[in-house]
C-alpha cells in the first residue's frame, strides 16, 4: 500500500518533469534555446507552485488538528492530508502497531485514508471492547474482498451482529462444530492423520512441508464432514489440490490493504485490482461449492448409498434440509448456505495448519522442550502404538507448547476487525460508530509487564502452581491470554481446533524425529496477512522412531 501511494505520487511528478526535457523537443535547436528558456523559467513556477501548494496542505492539516479533531479522540499518529497514515504503513500491521502503541499507548487512532481505526493493545481496553461493551463492538467492519468472498458478507465471521449471524453461529456450532459431533467422526480426522504420516513415512529422508501436509490433512477432514463421501477418489484429490491455491489467494487478499476500502469514492476504479482478483477466486470456489451440492441433491433423489448420512453426520445433508424452512428465522438462504461452507473451509484450515506449523518450528529450535515432549508420548503411548485422541487428555506438557505456541503467534493477530454499531468510549476516549476496531492481540501476548521474556518460547510458563498462567485457557476470559477472541463472537471452531492441533502434532512427533538438511538455519520470523504465516515455510526431514514399520501402514 504504502509502496504503491509512494509510487503514485513519485511517478506524477517525474511524469511532469520528464515532459519538459522530452527529447523530441530538446532536438530543434530554436525550440532548445527557447526550451532551455522555459525549463529556467518552468522550473521557478513549479517550485513556487510546489512551495504554495505546501503552505496551503500544511494550513488546512493544522486546521484539521486543531478545529476538526473531535474532543476525546485517542492519540496516534498526525499522518498526511488525505491519505492519513497510509504511506508509512509497514505490511507487517501487528508489530506496526505494537511499535505505535509502545509511543502513543494502548488505545490510540490511525487514519488510514478516510477511514478512522483505533488500536487496542491492553487487557484493560480488550475487556471494554470484548467484554463490558461486547454487544456495541459485535459487528465487523467488513472490507470489500471479504464482501466479495462471503456472499456479501452473509457468513457468520463477517455478518453484523443480529438474526441472521446467531442463526448462522448456531446451526454450525450445533450441527459441526460441538464435542459430540467432534466426538462421532474421530474415525475421520485419524483417518486423515494416519494417512498423513504414511506419505511422511515414505518421504523418510528428505524434507517435507509440514504446512502444506497439515493443510491437506485439515482441509480433507473438514471438508469429510461437511459433504461426507459426495466426493470420492479423484474428483476429492483433485478438489483438495485447487482448494490450497484458492484458500492461500483468498486469505492474502482480505489481508491486503485496499485503497477502494479507505477511500470509498475511489472503490469503483478498483485501483489495486483486489476487488477483481477476489472475484476470480470467489467464482473458482462457488464453482466447487455447486458441483458438490449437486451432486449431493442427485444423490438424495436417487436415494443412493449417501442415506445414512443425513443422519446428522454429513454437515451438508443438514443445511439442504433446513435450507428455506419456515422454522427458521431468518431462514437459511443459498447464499448464506454457501457463506457457511466458506467459513468452514477457509476459517479452520489456514489458521490450524500455520499453528501446527509454527509449533513444530518452536519445538524443533528448543531440543530441551523435543526431549520433553517426546519423553511424555513415550511414556504415555509408548513406542509400540500409535498415538490416539483418547491419550490426549494425559499430555499436559504438549498441552503448554500448543498454548505457548498460540501466545507467541496466535493465528490472528489483530483478531477480525470489529466496530461500534454506535458511539462509544474505550479507555475514555470517544470512538465513533462504524470505526474499525483492531485488537492487537499480538501485542498484548508480547507484552513485558504482563509476560516475563516475552519473546521466549517457554512452555513451561502454563505450568506453573500457583499463577495464574497454569490455570489459562482459550475460552477468553483472561485478557492477558486470549488467542481464539472473546466474548460474541470469539472463534467459533475452538474445540475443533483444539483436537485437530493436539491430535497432529502429538501424531508428528511421536511418530519422526526431525531435523532441518545441513547447514539450514531455523528461521521462526512471522508474516502478516491476516492470519500469521511463517516466512519462510518449515521443511524439515522426518525420521521414522518406533518400533515397527506396520506402524506407520495403519
Ligand atoms: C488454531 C486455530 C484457530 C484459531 C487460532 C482461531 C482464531 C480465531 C479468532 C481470533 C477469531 C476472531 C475472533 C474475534 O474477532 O473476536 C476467529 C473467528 C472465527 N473462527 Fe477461528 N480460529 C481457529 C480455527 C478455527 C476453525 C477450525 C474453525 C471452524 C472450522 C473456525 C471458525 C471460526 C469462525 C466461524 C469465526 C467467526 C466467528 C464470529 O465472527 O462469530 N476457526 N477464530
């Protein structure tokens, strides 16, 4: 963004200058003599002109300041005229504005073209936004790509705050998302896993992408229990290939900062082109999403081998069903039908797998917190089997690395920007209706008057008696610790999560030891793109450690 205000305004004025000299005029000797004349004399004026536009930009900024600046309004940075802090903004946004908050403190204002933002980077200010005032700051600030991507916003993670989200919220967190539904497709999600660590097994050797690895293994478990056996052998390989392409794209573009959304008049010119990509991507995905929703309607007319199905365990059967049903109200439309698939498929498969990935990167680094984590899974599963989700209640050390991972880089670090649906007051100071809230979550897991070596990775720290870090959880009631939001509308997927993260990474390290090819650094630094990413994707080596190669068949 900043690079391309910077390019912009850079080019209109090397434009202007490169008229005057244009060779084609330098060439006529009468026309140089008197060219060289005017370029004096052109010179003069656009400086002049340059200097008086200056004096007149720095009047009205300070007018602005100083008359305009409504009474109450949280500090921050002054920026320029017009494009408001865009063009120092650093594409890394959690540290930027962590860096801000450590200058203005922890609730302070922005304006990123027109549009006024405040960050929150304290417990105390999290809790009046999430917590005191939780039905004010419920509704989302949605962003024209997420607008593209979601049916016009009708999912549940960008849909104000109202009916039609707690209809939403609630058919997926009854029908998918609950621990007895969780519970009745465990043979699903090992399935997945165990298949998964034979394709590592075969790979013993060489590096493998454990983002992309974890990535398929999520994407084929949720998208097992939303259409079930709809899909099978090629056609589910073929769509799980696309969906990674689609979800990366997808997910780099609702974090990209768009003109269009700042500066809404400027939206029809899509100036970035994010608006037209998104569409591309969006019509890609809805094409998936219709193929499978036929089929599915074939199958239930035919009344083929799909039937048992519909027994509560395929998501999709149950939303066809109630789809336009008159118990429903709001009732559940096509487009919001469609909105939810996307949430399911987009929301848990990213996030998760750049955990597992980052996880994996932490432990690695640290061999002491390796030793540890491996001595308790042999201990616990032994070498003999395999690690199965019943052990994962007896693993409260791998437990404290999944926690402390999630603290270091939880997977949104400004959560999904929320906004007032009236005026309101945070820290005292006035924030207007329709602001874009940003809770810095990043900054708050990092701080040091809350975290002792912030920056360290230290499982440990979650174990302590008798502190309060022993008894934290991911259900956002600390406002010290809340890596899944809190209040309204905190993750909806949390005990999804929670299994898929336990379950895979106590499956890859007790299954392989790893380690990075020679002469390979490990590298944790973090990308921002809504949800954290590691820069440079972890390919480590697995070895095979227990005791039997039928292990790994299963
Ligand atoms: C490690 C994994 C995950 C993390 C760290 C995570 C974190 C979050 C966070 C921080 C939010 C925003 C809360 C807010 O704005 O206040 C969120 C929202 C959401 N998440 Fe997750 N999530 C994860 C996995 C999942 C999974 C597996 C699913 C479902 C399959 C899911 C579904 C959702 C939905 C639907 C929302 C929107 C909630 C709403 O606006 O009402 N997430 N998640």
């Amino acid at each position: 963004m900043s690079r391309y205000l910077h390019g912009a305004m850079i080019n209109c004025f090397v434009g202007a200058l490169s008229l005057i000299r244009c060779p084609a005029i330098m060439s006529f000797p009468v026309l140089s003599q008197f060219a060289s004349i005017k370029i004096a004399a052109t010179e003069n004026l656009s400086l002049l002109a340059l200097a008086l536009s200056a004096v007149f930009a720095l009047a009205w900024y300070l007018w602005i300041i100083c008359f305009r600046t409504p009474k109450g309004s949280p500090p921050g940075p002054f920026g320029l005229p017009i494009v408001g802090s865009l063009p120092f903004l650093d594409p890394e946004l959690h540290t930027y504005f962590a860096d801000l908050a450590r200058r203005y403190g922890p609730v302070l204002k922005i304006m990123l073209g027109k549009k006024v933002c405040i960050v929150v980077s304290s417990p105390s200010a999290a809790r009046e936004v999430l917590k005191d005032q939780d039905t004010t700051f419920a509704n989302r600030d949605v962003p024209i790509a997420a607008r593209i991507a979601t049916y016009g916003g009708k999912d549940i993670g960008w849909n104000p705050y109202g009916p039609e989200w707690r209809m939403l919220r609630k058919i997926c967190v009854l029908k998918m998302l609950s621990n007895a539904t969780l519970d009745s497709v465990y043979g699903l999600r090992r399935r997945e896993v165990r298949t998964m660590v034979k394709y590592l097994y075969e790979q013993a050797g060489s590096p493998v992408n454990v983002g992309e690895q974890m990535f398929l293994t999520i994407l084929n478990v949720v998208t097992g229990m939303i259409w079930g056996g709809t899909l099978q052998g090629e056609a589910r390989d073929m769509v799980a290939a696309e969906f990674r392409s689609l979800v990366s794209g997808i997910v780099a573009l609702l974090g990209k900062p768009n003109v269009s959304d700042f500066f809404p008049g400027l939206a029809r010119f899509d100036l970035q082109g994010v608006a037209k990509e998104m569409k591309v991507l969006a019509k890609q995905l809805d094409g998936i999403f219709e193929t499978v929703i036929d089929q599915r309607v074939r199958m239930e007319e035919e009344g083929g081998g799909m039937r048992s199905s519909s027994n509560g365990k395929d998501f999709l059967a149950y939303l066809l069903k109630v789809k336009d049903e008159e118990d429903f109200n709001p009732p559940l439309t096509m487009a919001g039908l469609k909105a939810l698939l996307m949430d399911m498929v987009t929301g848990g498969t990213d996030t998760s797998s750049n955990m597992v990935e980052f996880t994996m990167a932490e432990v690695m680094n640290k061999p002491h917190v390796l030793a540890r984590v491996q001595q308790e899974l042999d201990s616990v599963v032994g070498k003999e089997k395999v690690v199965e989700e019943s052990h994962m209640g007896k693993l409260p050390y791998l437990q404290a690395v999944i926690k402390e991972s999630l603290r270091l880089h939880p997977a949104l670090p400004l959560l999904i920007p929320h906004c007032p649906s009236k005026d309101a007051t945070i820290g005292g100071f006035t924030v207007p209706k329709g602001t874009r809230i940003f809770v810095n979550v990043w900054a708050i897991h990092h701080d040091p008057s809350l975290w002792e070596n912030p920056s360290e990775f230290d499982p440990g720290r979650f174990l302590e008696e008798g502190t309060n870090k022993g008894a934290m959880d991911y259900g956002g009631k600390d406002f010290t610790y809340f890596p899944f939001g809190s209040g309204r509308r905190i993750c909806a997927g949390i005990a999804m999560a929670e299994r898929m993260l336990m379950y895979s990474l106590a499956t890859l390290l007790h299954s392989f030891d790893w380690r990075l090819p020679e002469a390979e650094k490990m590298d944790l630094d973090e990308r921002f793109s809504i949800v954290l990413k590691k820069r440079i994707p972890l390919k480590p080596i697995p070895t095979p450690r227990l005791s039997s190669p039928a292990l790994y068949e299963e």
